[in-house]
C-alpha cells in the first residue's frame, strides 16, 4: 500500500495500486501471503499490568501509608483489633480500586468486539464468505443492507448505499454512498467513496476494495489513540494526595518535637516519651476518613443512580460537583436522534409542524395557533407522497415508535400520519405499480401509482434542486400555476441556514393504463407541491438542562461530527452563548495547541470534529484550568471520555466502547440527568467537606491534649486505646451520618467550586482550629476540674473522654450547614440518619463507661450525675460557640 489517501483516489487506481482485480477479487494464494504480510484483520489488545502488580499499586497513596503506619502503631501497642479495623478499610479500599481499575480496561474490549464476524468476498473469481480476522489488503468484499463492514474499504460501486457511521463520526444520520474521490483533506464523515470498519449497512448494496485492515484501520486507530491515553486524575483525589502530606508532614513533626521537649526539658525517660509521642500520632490520624469518605461517595452513587446517571468509577461523583464546562455531542444527546418533519412551506404558506420524534403525536400551525386540517386542504396531497414515495415502515412496539428503513423516509411517515393517513388504507386506494428508487446519481425517488377508477400518478420526492429541475408548474389554492424557481431557491437557502434539511415533493398525473415508471416520465412536467424542513430535534428537558448548567457557572460546548450549519442551529435553539461561528476540524488543525486554547474559551461549537479534535479540544480545556466533562455514544468518543475529567457515556444508544472508557453513563440518554449529577456531586463534595471539618477537631484536639500534658510535664489525660476508641466510634456512627445529607438550597446557584483549591480552604482550617480549642478546653479543662475534687484519674480521663464524644454529638448538628444556622425548620426530618447514629453512639458510650468488661479494657471508671450534668453544659458551651462564630461569619458576609 503506498498512499493513505484512499478517498482521494479513483477506485479504479485503488484497485490497480492494490494489485486486486474488480471482477475475480485475490487468488486464495496471494490473500494467503498478504495475510502472512500485513496479518490477521483484528486489534491487538494492549499490554497490561498483571493482577498482582494492580493491586499492589492501590496502597501507592500518601494516606494509605499514614493509615498503614497506624496500624503498625497499635499493633506494636498490642491493640489487634484496632489495628484489624484500620487495615481492613485500607485492603476495602485497596479492592474497590483493583475492581474499577480492572472494569476500565475493558473499553478496548468493546471496540474489538465491533468489528465485523464474517464477510463476503470474491476470490477465485467466487462469492465467498470468510471469517472477517482472514481479510486482506486487495480482497473486494460485498455489501448488502445490515452488513457490519469488516475492514476499511474503498467503495468501487453502489447502488442506494446508506451506512451508518455515527458511532465513528457523530453523524445524525446515514450517510449516501458515492464512488466518487474527495479531496484529500476531506474530513472523515465526508469522504463518501469509503466504507469504515465497524460501521453498519442500512440500505442498499456495494461493492469495495479492502485498503486497511486491523490496527490500521480508523478503528484501529481510535484504539491505538484510546490505550495511549492516561486517565486524568480527578481534584478530589489530588487534593486528598495534597492533604494526606500536609497531615503525614504535620504529625511527624509534632511528634518528634514532643519526644525531644519531653526529653530535653522534662527530663522523662526515652521509652515513656515515646510512648507519648505514638499516642499523640494515634491521636492526630484520622483514622476514619478513608472509610467516611468512601461512604460518602457511595450514597452519592446510589442517588446518581435513582436520578438515571449510573456511576462506573466512585471518584467521579464528587469530580462532577466540580465541573466548570460539559463538552457534549450533538446527536442523540442533545437531540432525539429521530428526524422530523417541523416545517412545510407551500406556495401560499408556511406550515409548522408539531410534535417530536418518530411518536405520531402532534398537528399544524399557522401565525403561531394550531390549525385543523379542514384549513390545510393541501395537506392532502403532500402528506399522500410522503406516504406513499416510500420505503421505510413505522413501527409500534411497548408504547414506543421506532423506524425500519432510511430515518428521513421514517420522518415523512410521522408526518403524514400526523395529517390523518393510515398506511394499510393508503396503499390500498393508491397500489404502487412501480418505482425508481433513490440513488446518489439522480437524488431523487419516484413512484407509480393508480386508483380504482384506472387514474395513474407519479409521486416523487428527492433534493430541491434536482427536483426544481423537474417541475413546471406549482400548486396554488388547488390549481396548478408556473413554477416561480426564484423563490422556491431562496426558500431552500433560508431552511439550510436554519440547520434544515430539505425535501423537495411533487407528482404529476400519467397516462391512464401506464404500467412502468421511466426517468423520461418524471424529468419534466412535475407539480411542485411544497418543501419539507426535517431536522433532529433537541430535547425539550435538555434545553431547560443547558439553562440550569449555565445558571451554576457551567458552561456548555457542543463537540459533534455533524456539519457546521446544522450544528449552529441546535446550538442556538439549546440556548447556547457563543452560535455565531462554528469551529470545524479544519479549523482546529490550523491552529497551535496555545491559538487553541484560546479559541475554546471563545467558542461553543464545534463542528465535523474527528477524535483527535475532541481529545485536543478535552486537552485544551483541561490546560486553561477547567474541569472538563465529555459526553459521547460512538466508538469515536472513547478517547475523548477517557481524557476528559468525568467521561459520560450514553446508556441506550450508546457503543460498549464509550460505555467502558466513559466514568459515568446515563441510563436515559437524557442531557438533563447531567444537571441532576451535577447537584448530587456538588452535594457529595460539601458533605466529603462538612466531614472533614467535623472528623478533625476531634482527632486534632486529642493530640493538642496529648502535647499540652507533655509539654506541662503533666499526666495525659486520656491514653492511646481510648484515643482509638472515639476516633473508630464516632467514625463508625456520626461521621458517616454526614454522608446522607441533603443538597443546601440555592446549591445549583452557585458557581462551580475553583479545581485548584486545596481540600481544606482558609475558613475550614479556622473552624478546625477553632472547634479544637473548643474540645481541648472542654475535655482537658473537665479532665483537670475532676482531678482537683479528688476524682481518681480513671474516672478523670472518663469525664474527659466523654466530653470528647459529647461535644461532638453537638457539634455535628453544627456541621450539618458550614454557614447557615443549625436550628432550621427542614430540622432532623431531613437526615433521619442522625438520630440513629446518636443513640447507637449513645449505648455505645454506655457500655464503655459503666460496663465492667469495657472498664477494664479502656481504662474506664462509673461517672456520677454531677459529673454527666458538666458533660451536657460543657457540649451545649461548645453548641452556642459555634453558632455565635457562624453569625459573625454571615454578618460580615452581608456587610
């Protein structure tokens, strides 16, 4: 093979370059040694990491390390079941990764497993069909009407060739096969003379010569490009990446400074202050978080999943609540991916036409009102071509419409449905005789038709400007007038600016007892009858999905393979910003990768875009900042939601291969269920935060105890095993509490959070060194009050052990909203799950306090009433506290 450039080349030259012959195909020995040649027509599966070495990698995480490195402390301090407890959320958490990890690499997979099964092909001057993995460079291969095509071809001939290549260039719909070269820089859905491996057959028959096989076809291609592209880590998990080193840092640093003040200035003996210093350590890490933060993704999962958006990788959930813009395909995303008739313009009148997709639900209009079918005496004959000049059936199945055949034939069933015609009753009066069907030479169809009182019509419908051609005259209030061409072209050119596509249909009567339908009959004489605009319309609940993405700071592009014109016109009907110019892949070849990224933050559309524009443009966005989420259905926007930061794949129409490489899909192809896990994400994010703000001043304020007794040379006044036992106990009962609550309101009004913030912002790291000296003082100043009356030092560190838990019981009621009061009317109704953390914490500490066999192993000792009437006024101090600093904080907010 010499030259890539197959759709530049005449199919005789294609041939002739591939040393093939048109009539008798390869010789069974030359396809024998071009098989040894080029090889078997498949993709090669990527190289893989071995199930031993991806797991291993899942414990490669900074706070891993410091959960292992607290494990290995309790284990030193004989705690086992502390220490099992803290390594199995590693290992959960380590397994949850190794089985995601392992689902993603199936979108290879996917695409292999669209290539075609079998073909047809001539060899030995035979029709033969072969397995598909044994074709051929030179081979010529048959196609007929529901071929898979199993190697990339040139098209040598056809006849009424329609194939369906959505999947690989986001075209709307089937694309009319020619034999004719294009130019060489023809963008992939252009080059009409190819035929594409994985690609599907809808109409016609052709005939191809096989120019690329396996990896080296366009689908190889996209698999080549998909397994060189690496996963975009998300923000949460670089900001837990980022957190986990400021904490493991911080906590050695403690440490070692109170080993060395305790040694230096205290004089304490090395093995006690080193038993300090790991009790202080305990006391820092958070031992929880991992499990709290997985939970909290999880609950987010199943609320995606009852709002229709099914989530494939957990960290994606709180990456949606992050994103700044959605990169969205047009077809069958954004619109129905059903044609319709929306528009006829006759002579006299233009007529709207109501009602979407292929559902035979709608009626007419005229200026603005519905008008009934007795105002439209014309309707009769139009709607009667459209019925009848056709070759597509309209099918009812579960209370839902689908087509057989070409989309915009099925278009022009809907629409005479619409004006009252049955099909059975039709054919019935008007029998067809015969037809000359669609082929790209003429662009037109026509059939034959008589009555029962032996009249004779010809329908015919095909492009305005071949079938303008054909017409005289015009119909006018029933009577037939001169064709006014002028006019009828400009409308053309007014439906094609708008995004239309346009249909042309007449009739003409014949000669009575005329049997057979030549082109002689119809190429003149025609009575034009009206136009018909058809277009794939948007979904009603995704333009209201684009407005409320646009409310939250998000914008909305849209990345398809269709052309420019028609992408515009969507745009502007969605609702878009930028319509005015549309990009197309020319245009973003043109240009750098720094002239790009500026012209994507300028623009909203893009247009005939092949795989690797949308994965620059994905990469462009991802450069000037934004948190890019991708949607996509076919084999060509697999990199591209792979790349992205949040791939969203089409759950009913979409490919395997988008569904396995996309993070999320969207169980109703419905643009709007985005908006919807937008919410829930951001949601997640602000519940991950609230647990974060309320999981560390408890562990940050049992380490300040810890430090401040070494540092006073004092007696610690609580011990390691009970520092593990209220950061395991609440960890297991109130933190997780956080994860079901609700969006706040106005949450969707927000703009989109800033990606390069850290985890911990300035006004939480305040709150957490607040509430820490909350706790400290509380607990640390119950701890000495106990002391000072006497108290054994059992029942001292009790007082103060409970005051921990105490005041966090209150303080999560203050974590529930960050800013707003905690006392609202939505109340606990809202998140019923608190209240059952709280009494199950409750017994709980219960057992712990007053049992005898907890008494012994945590060090425990029975407290009074007194002492229980100082743990409720201290938690309820630390309450107030906290609601007095979140009224400052809305006061100076206000001001």
């Amino acid at each position: 093979m010499t030259t890539p450039f197959w759709h530049a080349l005449p199919g005789d030259v294609a041939i002739a370059e591939l040393q093939s012959d048109r009539a008798s195909g390869l010789t069974t020995q030359e396809a024998a040694q071009r098989l040894r040649q080029y090889g078997a027509n498949r993709l090669t599966p990527p190289k893989k990491r071995g199930p031993l070495m991806r797991f291993l990698l899942q414990f490669h995480n900074v706070l891993i390390y410091v959960l292992l490195g607290a494990a290995a402390v309790t284990a030193g301090l004989g705690h086992w079941v502390d220490c099992g407890v803290i390594l199995g959320v590693v290992i959960i958490n380590a397994l949850i990764g190794f089985i995601q990890e392992g689902k993603a690499e199936k979108s290879l997979e996917a695409i292999r497993a669209m290539l075609s099964p079998s073909a047809t092909v001539l060899r030995d001057g035979r029709r033969q069909e072969i397995d598909a993995t044994m074709l051929v460079p030179g081979d010529i291969v048959l196609l007929a009407s529901g071929d898979k095509v199993p190697a990339d071809l040139r098209l040598i001939e056809v006849r009424n060739l329609r194939i369906e290549e959505a999947a690989l260039t986001g075209e709307s719909e089937p694309v009319e096969k020619s034999v004719a070269p294009v130019a060489v820089n023809a963008p992939l859905g252009d080059r009409k003379g190819m035929g594409f491996s994985g690609t599907l057959v809808v109409f016609g028959q052709g005939k191809g010569i096989v120019v690329a096989t396996g990896d080296a076809t366009e689908m190889g291609r996209i698999g080549r490009m998909l397994a060189d592209v690496a996963s975009v880590e998300t923000p949460l998990m670089r900001q837990m990446a980022g957190f986990g080193r400021w904490l493991t840092v911080g906590i050695l640093v403690l440490a070692a400074l109170v080993l060395v003040f305790g040694m230096l200035v205290h004089q304490q003996p090395a093995g006690e202050m080193f038993l300090a210093a790991v009790g202080l350590a305990v006391a820092a890490i958070p031992e929880g978080l991992p499990a709290i933060m997985t939970i909290t993704l999880a609950v987010g999962v199943q609320r995606m999943a009852a709002r229709h958006a099914i989530i494939r990788r957990m960290p994606a959930v709180e990456t949606l609540g992050a994103v700044t813009t959605i990169c969205s395909d047009k077809t069958g995303t954004l619109t129905q991916n059903e044609m319709t008739v929306q528009r006829l313009i006759t002579a006299e009148r233009r007529i709207e036409v109501s009602g979407i997709g292929y559902a035979p639900h709608g009626g007419f209009q005229l200026d603005g009102r519905e008008a009934p079918l007795e105002e439209l005496p014309e309707l009769a004959d139009i709607a009667r071509v459209a019925l009848l000049c056709n070759d597509a059936r309209l099918i009812a199945e579960n209370d839902a419409w689908r087509i057989e055949g070409d989309p915009t034939e099925g278009a022009l069933l809907v629409l005479a449905a619409k004006a009252g015609l049955d099909m059975r009753v039709m054919g019935a009066m008007l029998p067809r005789i015969d037809v000359i069907p669609f082929e790209s030479e003429h662009r037109f169809m026509a059939t034959l038709h008589h009555d029962h009182a032996g009249h004779v019509f010809a329908f015919v419908k095909g492009a305005p400007e071949v079938v303008l051609q054909m017409c005289a005259k015009q119909r006018v209030a029933g009577s037939d007038l001169p064709l006014d061409l002028a006019f009828w072209q400009h409308r053309v050119e007014s439906l094609a600016a708008e995004g239309f596509r346009v249909l042309a249909l007449a009739a003409a009567p014949m000669q009575r007892g005329q049997r057979e339908l030549s082109f002689a009959d119809v190429e003149a004489g025609l009575t034009l009858l009206a136009l018909a605009a058809l277009v794939d319309p948007p979904r009603e609940e995704a333009i209201r999905a684009v407005a409320t993405c646009r409310s939250a700071g998000i914008r909305v592009k849209m990345i398809t393979g269709d052309h420019a014109i028609t992408a515009s016109a969507i745009a502007r009907k969605m609702g878009f910003q930028h319509t005015e110019r549309a990009m197309t892949g020319s245009d973003i070849e043109a240009l750098d990768d720094a002239a790009l990224q500026r012209a994507v933050a300028e623009t909203d559309v893009f247009a005939r875009a092949s795989p690797e524009h949308k994965l620059r443009l994905v990469a462009a966005l991802q450069a000037n900042g934004e948190v890019a989420a991708m949607t996509g259905d076919g084999v060509n926007d697999a990199p591209a939601l792979k790349r992205a930061d949040v791939g969203i794949a089409m759950g009913k129409k979409g490919t395997e291969a988008a569904k396995e490489a996309a993070a999320m899909v969207l169980a109703d192809d419905n643009f709007a269920s985005i908006a919807a896990a937008v919410e829930e994400g951001r949601t997640v994010y602000d519940n991950l935060r609230k647990a974060v703000v309320f999981v560390l001043p408890t562990s940050f304020g049992q380490a300040a105890m810890v430090a401040v007794a070494v540092l006073a040379g004092a007696t610690l006044p609580i011990t390691p095993v009970q520092i593990l036992w209220v950061n395991m106990v609440t960890a297991v009962t109130l933190s997780l509490a956080i994860a079901f609550e609700r969006p706040e309101p106005g949450l969707m009004a927000r703009p989109p959070r800033n990606p390069r913030e850290g985890l911990i912002n300035g006004f939480m790291l305040w709150r957490i060194v607040f509430v820490t000296m909350l706790m400290v003082a509380t607990s640390y100043g119950l701890f000495l009050w106990e002391l000072s009356r006497g108290m054994t030092l059992e029942f001292a560190r009790t007082a103060a052990v409970n005051m921990l838990v105490a005041g966090q019981i209150v303080y999560l009621f203050n974590c529930r909203r960050l800013f707003a009061p905690a006392l609202r009317r939505d109340g606990l109704p809202a998140n019923p799950v608190i209240l059952k953390a709280i009494v199950l914490l409750l017994v709980l500490q219960f057992a712990v306090t007053h049992v005898p066999l907890k008494q012994a192993l945590f060090g425990t000792a029975d407290l009074n009433a007194e002492t229980w009437l100082r743990v409720f006024i201290g938690s309820l101090a630390i309450f107030c506290a906290v609601e007095a600093e979140k009224f400052v904080w809305r006061r100076r907010a206000a001001q």
